[in-house]
C-alpha cells in the first residue's frame, strides 16, 4: 500500500477502505507522509467528500494514533461538551460546576483560543496559579474526585490530528465538513466520557456560516460518536453576534461567575443551562422539565459555584478568588467607550468584537502566542435592543495594545429603523440513538 494511491483514490472519488485509512494516518502520525501528501488528501476530502463509514474509519483511526485517557473504574456518568468555537462563549466554565454539583461528572479536555475566537483553558488560567496541564492520570483522578476537571490534551494525544490540522491551516482546507467532525471527534473518542454534548454553532462569528451547514456537521458528529458507542448529541446555536456580555478571559471568567451566582440573564446562561438540561437528560434518563427543576436548584443553592472553586482549588488556583473575581480578575487600565450615533435597533457582529479583542492582545493570531487576560469588550447593549443616540453600546479595556481595536469594535454596531428579528437560539438538536 502507498499513500500515493490513497490519495490518487480519493481523488477519483473511489470509496476508501478501512485499511487505507488506517494505513494513512499511521503514516501521518509517524511522520513518514509528508506534509505535501497531507496536503493533497485533504484538499481531495474537502472536494469530493467522504461517506459516513469513511469518516468513522478516518476518525477511530485518528483516536488510536496517540495515547488515549483510559476510563477510571468508578461509578457513575462521565460527559463532555464540545463547542466548534465562538465570541463570549464561557459556557463551559458553567456547564462543568452545575453537571458536577448535580452527580454527572464532566472530563473535560479543552482547547485554546486561536484568532477571532476565546478558549477556555485561557479563561480559566485567569485564575492565579491555575494549572490545565495535567497528566492523564492527574485528569481522570479529579474526574473522578471532584467530578470537575478542565485541562488541556497532551502532545500524545491524537498526534495525527495535530500534523493535519497544522497542514489544513495553510491550505485552505479547514472548512470540509468530514474533515472538521473527524477532528472533534477524534479528540472527544480519546478520552472517556460516556455522554458528548456538541454545540455547533452557525453565524458570522463560526465556522459554519449558515445553519443548514452547522447541521450537516452536527449529524455528521453525532452519527460518528453513536458508531463508537458513545450517547452523543448535538445542538444547533446562533453565532451572529456575542453569546455573553463580556469579550476577553478576565471579563468571560467574570461573567461565568455572575451566571453561576445567578446575578446574569443573557444569552450565555440560557444555553449553559439549556446543555446542562440536555445532557441531564442524556445521562440520567429524566424529562426536561426535571433537568430544568435541577439545574436550577443547583445554581440557587450554591452548590454550583462551590463547585467551581473546589475545582480552582484542586488545579492549584486559590478558590477563594472564585468569590471574589471582580477584584482577583481586573480589567485593563485604559477605557474607550462606543457610543450610538442614532436611535434605532441594534444588530452587533461577533466576528468584529472577537477581532476587535484579538487586536488588543485578548487573542493569539499564531498558535502558542501570549495573551493578555486583561484586555476586554463589555457590551452595554445587546443585539436586537432599541437604543438611543448617544448611549454606551459598549467599552474597551486595553493595556498597552490598541492598534485598530476601536475601529474594528465601531464596525461591529449597526443601527437599523426596523425592527431586527433575531433568529432562535437554539436552531435544532440531534440526539444519537
Ligand atoms: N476544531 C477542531 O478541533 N478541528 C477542526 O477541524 C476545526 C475546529
């Protein structure tokens, strides 16, 4: 077998077997196919596409390249929550406490924010002397502990998913469908959770820029994880403009916090709760309107918070910190106020407030790059509202960085005569069998 003829193959649109698969990836992992090959495979899957068994295959195979988080011996549910990225998106951070408070344990291996778009192991290392660097063995023991556990995946981890992403990134290959729900999920397969929500998101501020789109990728993941026995659902979510009120790690810690004690009612707290729902479901068989009852009491009580800062505490954060995030967690020291220039509705756009956060060093352009935790967007309006000229549509909190960030953040505001609809939330869910 060579990958020559694997990638010849796939470009005459011939079905791949499972073993040409396989023998691909090992040769990607290994590091004996190059990157050029790399290259042209995906470049051939982006244009002629792949069936549902292929990308299974594609996916198992990647899983098993690296070294996988073997599940504990212990009772119970272990869920994961995986959102394909977005701008004030700390849902995780508020899922992950009310799941645990509740007895469904959430493992939760998470990513770094890259461009327009946060990641949570930044947000969460707001938190002084917090670590997201654990071992597997560390991971699956506070798992199973604390039943809470945010952390970063290992080298080891999926390498072969590591060498195609970086190849797909300077080859305008990212946007195949198959090659996106091969990625997540070979990620979300190596580690051990029996239940996967995944939050696919569509909108100017996603990958997927219309719906229809975000549900092709949505079956496609959910299909993928029910083949490997895992209860796997999706949901559909806009992206348009910011989920939360708040843009950069200090401010989304912040924010996460405010919903945890249950002083926010936005966007980002009805879909924290509406996962926690969907996957209380899931995981423990009860009807919606228990889930809801549940997770409600969970952040009334406390508990959900406590939670979250025994879960700070056990990464080697102070927990302390949690209850006080408004002081433990500043903003940057400059302000730069947006203000409406007329009257009318207001429609925002998340891509240029996540853009506008990256040009104030919030964001990294290039993988591994420093962010600043202090830079900020804190949103006085929300989309859809009616505002009056002059009023603050938003902040800026900058150190040293400002670059285009005020015209960028400017750009993001548009003001209508009319009223603007917005669409639903939550477009549709899945749920594999
Ligand atoms: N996130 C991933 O992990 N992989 C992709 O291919 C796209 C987004």
């Amino acid at each position: 077998m060579r990958v020559y003829d694997i990638i010849e193959a796939k470009k005459r649109r011939r079905e791949l077997t499972d073993a040409e698969i396989g023998f691909f990836v090992k040769k990607v992992a290994d590091g004996s196919a190059t990157e050029g090959q790399i290259a042209a495979f995906c470049m051939a899957v982006l244009l002629n596409g792949m069936t549902k068994r292929e990308a299974v295959s594609l996916t198992l195979a990647m899983a098993d390249s690296g070294k996988k988080t073997p599940r504990p011996p212990a009772d119970g549910i272990f869920a994961d929550k995986h959102s394909t990225g977005g701008v004030s998106d700390s849902t995780t951070l508020v899922l992950v406490p009310v799941l645990a408070s509740l007895g469904v344990k959430c493992a939760k291996y998470s990513g770094r924010g890259l461009g327009h778009t946060g990641g949570t192991l930044d947000k969460l290392e707001s938190f002084r002397g917090l670590t997201t660097a654990l071992s597997p063995q560390e991971f699956a023991g506070q798992a199973v502990k604390i039943g809470a556990v945010i952390a970063g995946q290992t080298e080891e981890t999926v390498p072969a998913d590591k060498r195609m992403y970086a190849v797909r990134d300077l080859t305008a290959t990212v946007d195949s469908i198959p090659l996106i729900a091969s990625s997540v999920m070979s990620k979300k397969l190596a580690s051990f959770s029996d239940v996967i929500l995944l939050d696919v998101k569509y909108g100017d501020g996603a990958f997927m820029r219309t719906a229809s789109e975000a549900e092709k990728l949505a079956s496609l993941m959910v299909g993928i994880g029910s083949a490997a026995g895992r209860k796997t659902c999706a949901a559909v979510t806009r992206m348009d403009s910011p989920l939360g009120d708040a843009i950069g790690c200090n401010a989304e810690v912040r924010e996460a916090v405010g919903v945890l004690q249950g002083k926010i009612s936005n966007d980002l707290s009805a879909l924290s709760f509406y996962h926690c729902e969907k996957i209380l479901e899931q995981a423990e068989g009860i009807a919606e309107e228990e889930a809801k009852r549940r997770v409600k009491e969970a952040v009334a009580s406390g508990r959900a918070l406590d939670k979250l800062a025994e879960m700070v505490g056990a990464q080697g954060g102070d927990p302390r910190d949690v209850y006080e995030a408004e002081k433990t967690l500043p903003l940057a020291k400059n302000e730069r106020r947006i203000e409406a220039k007329k009257d009318g509705y207001l429609k925002i756009s998340a891509l240029a407030l996540g853009r506008a956060c990256l040009e104030m060093g919030g964001g990294r352009e290039k993988a591994g790059a420093q962010i600043d935790h202090e830079a900020a967007i804190l949103l006085g309006k929300r989309a859809g509202e009616f505002v009056r000229r002059g009023e603050t549509l938003a902040t800026l909190y900058y150190n040293d960085k400002e670059g285009d960030a005020y015209a960028l953040a400017e750009s993001a505001f548009s003001l209508s005569d009319k009223r603007i609809r917005l669409r639903p939330l939550v477009h549709s869910f899945t749920a594999g069998r």
